[in-house]
C-alpha cells in the first residue's frame, strides 16, 4: 500500500478533470465534480492548505479510484 501524496485542492481537482470529470458548480470553496458514470464528489479549494490523507481517501472512495491509480495519473 503506497502512502498518498500531500496535495493540495487545486490539484486535486486538475487530476480529476484529467480522468474525465467536469466541474459542475461550485459554493464557496467547495467545489462539486461529476463524471459522466454518475460518480461525484466535493473537493475543499482553501488557497495554501493541503488536503489530509483522511479527506483524500474519502475522495478516492466517492471516484472509485485507488491509490495507485491516483500516483500513475501524478508521474
């Protein structure tokens, strides 16, 4: 098992959008993104904050995505 990467919101959302996600909308620093599967999930956009492994786990579960998956999509 591979130990996630420390990202950042941003990031997190470019990576998802380079996997086949669109944003759908956004409130407030919450940003809403959805696959045309009918996988979603919310990704915190705070300017300068990274997203804690707990949190990121969570948004792998919601993507359907493993770690390892998500540290080819980085390479």
């Amino acid at each position: 098992m591979s130990k996630l990467p420390s990202l950042t919101g941003k990031e997190v959302v470019s990576l998802l959008k380079k996997v086949g996600f669109v944003v759908e909308r956004q409130r407030g620093s919450h940003v809403f993104l959805k696959h045309d599967d009918g996988r979603a999930t919310v990704v915190p956009v705070h300017s300068g904050e990274t997203i804690g492994p707990g949190l990121l786990s969570k948004i792998l579960r919601d993507v359907e995505m493993t770690k390892d998956e998500l540290l080819r999509i980085l390479e």
